[in-house]
C-alpha cells in the first residue's frame, strides 16, 4: 500500500511531497512549498528546511533549533486555512496554515501566516508570522458552545472566547 503524504493532501507521498524533498521537482506554488516544508518537519529533513529559505533569511535561522523541534515533535495534522496569490504565474503568495503536533506529551498547535517569494522559478520562504484575527464588533447576545466562536478564530466558541 502506497503511504499518504504527511502534509494530508490525501495524495501519495511518492507524487505529492518526496520529489520535492528528493529534489527530483520544484514546488508549482507557495503552497506546494509550505505543504513540502511541513512533511520535511515531519521526516527531519533538516536540509530541505533550510535550502528552501529565502536567502535573505539563511543568516537568521538556528539549525539547531529546527532540528531540534522537529525530532522532539510528533507531527500530526496539517490544515491550510487560506491561500493569497502563490499560484504558478505570481512571484508572492501568502499561506495561512494549522499544524498540530505532540511535544512532551503535550498537544501543540502552530498557527502561522507564511509570506513566500518566487525568484528565477522556485518558491522560498521568507517569514512566518502570527496571523491577524477580525477584530469583534460586539459580542453576540446568545452563542451555544459549538457555534463559530464570534472573534473570526475559526474554533468553536466553547474553545475560544468562552475560556477567556
């Protein structure tokens, strides 16, 4: 049986993310690359993690630290939350990701708003950052606990702003 992508495109990893990690391909778009970059996370391709940064961030960037949590952590679920430019004819594109992972017996979420550039035909990272949440015009009169929560998070209320 052919094993599915960690990057949970439900495609075979033989044709969705390992030709990129091989080098065998190049990512068609910043999402392919950011898909690519998470499964390097999960197999500890460090090299691939830092060939695929954006030169401007090489200098930047702890090797230590990246190999350090990605062999400490078990990755275990990656969602694309939304997608701008980053197609095949655009130089830019912004990716906004979840991936869950266990560290230290303890269920982490990374939530980040990745920036990638395309220069001379192959994508690069360049940051990751928080992404910004709808600011709340006011809080609803009556929300049930597995309703949307009202901020814009995309978690369920009793997850988000009912903690709070």
């Amino acid at each position: 049986m052919m094993e599915k992508c960690p990057c949970h495109s439900q495609k075979d990893y033989a044709v969705c993310c390992e030709p990129l990690l091989k080098g065998t391909a190049k990512a068609a778009t910043a999402e392919a690359l950011m898909r690519s970059r998470y499964t390097a996370h999960v197999k500890a391709d460090i090299d691939y993690i830092m060939n695929t940064l954006h030169s401007s961030r090489q200098a930047k960037m702890n090797r230590a630290t990246i190999e350090d949590w990605a062999k400490k952590s078990e990755w275990l679920r990656l969602q694309v939350l939304s997608t701008t430019g980053g197609q095949e004819q655009d130089t830019e594109g912004r990716v906004v990701f979840r991936a869950e992972y266990k560290q230290n017996n303890r269920l982490e979420v990374h939530l980040e708003d990745s920036l990638f550039l395309k220069e001379n035909g192959t994508w690069f990272f360049v940051e990751g950052r928080e992404p910004v949440r709808a600011t709340p015009t006011s809080k609803p009169t009556k929300i049930g606990r597995n309703d949307p929560c009202y901020c814009g998070s995309g978690k369920k209320y009793k997850k988000c702003c009912a903690r709070k």
